[in-house]
C-alpha cells in the first residue's frame, strides 16, 4: 500500500509514464494532474518497488466510485514491456475480489489504442464509448472485466 511519502514518487512517475500519450490524444492524461495523495489516504493506492527501493508502478482505485475502478495504472518508462502493469492489474483485480466485487471497471482514451488492446488481451471488454467535459471532442471507452468469487 502507497504511504504518503510516496506521493512525490508516485507524481513523477505518472508523469513519465503518460508523457508519450501527450502528443497523441492532444493533452496531458488526466492521471499527471490528479491529487494522488487522496487516493493514498483513501488506501486505494498501491505501489511497486524496484530493487533499489524506488517506485516502479503504481495502480489507483477510485475513491468515489460504487464500483471497484481503475483510475490510474502506471508503469515507469524504464519498467514498462516486462509486464508490471499486468501484474498491478491483477493485484487490483484480488483486491476487489478479496472486498466483495464482482466486477473491475477501468476506462481509457480511446485513442489509447495500445493500452485497450493490452486490456482485451487481460480480459477486460469494452462496455462502452463516451465524450468527456475534461477534453471536448475526445471520447473515453469503458472497459469491465468479471472477477473470480
């Protein structure tokens, strides 16, 4: 679980881990700008950590959702291909299953593309596509995947 001296650690790498994602969806995502430490005092913040004790990837759920929601999954730049998001997923998923949900909600750009397909490929389906007041014009596409009981 993230502790608040993560929250520096947890900003940069978001942001280093989004900032390809700039150029193609036409704005930052909106994970870089969030208030992490609400989700780190929530205890919906979840961290990995390399050998030299640094934040490698980070999974946030949403601290006001009913359901059991993604906000942000992130991996840093020099950890990503090697399946750390996958694995902070699947910590995500038994968390939510170990709390009683029966389902894991996360939603995306849909010009995320790479990052929709990694999902199917983790079993998540799209549930649904719709506009976002954050960024006229851009479309956001729901994804669930069902939990194991």
């Amino acid at each position: 679980m993230a502790v608040p001296t993560d929250e520096v650690a947890i900003e940069a790498l978001t942001r280093d881990a989004y900032l390809s994602w700039i150029a193609v969806i036409g704005g930052t995502p909106m994970p870089v700008n969030a208030d992490h430490g609400r989700f780190i005092r929530a205890g919906l913040a979840w961290v990995a950590m390399a050998e030299d004790g640094s934040v490698c990837a980070v999974v946030e759920m949403e601290p006001d959702a009913a359901d059991w929601t993604v906000f942000n999954v992130a991996v840093g730049p020099v950890f990503q291909g090697h399946g750390l998001g996958a694995k902070m997923l699947a910590f995500a998923e038994r968390m939510g299953a170990e709390r009683g949900h029966r389902e894991i909600r996360l939603y995306t750009n849909r010009k995320m593309t790479r990052n929709i397909e990694l999902y199917r490929r983790l079993g998540y389906i799209v549930t649904g596509e719709r506009t976002t007041s954050r960024r006229p014009g851009d479309f956001i596409v729901d994804m669930a995947k069902k939990l194991a009981d």
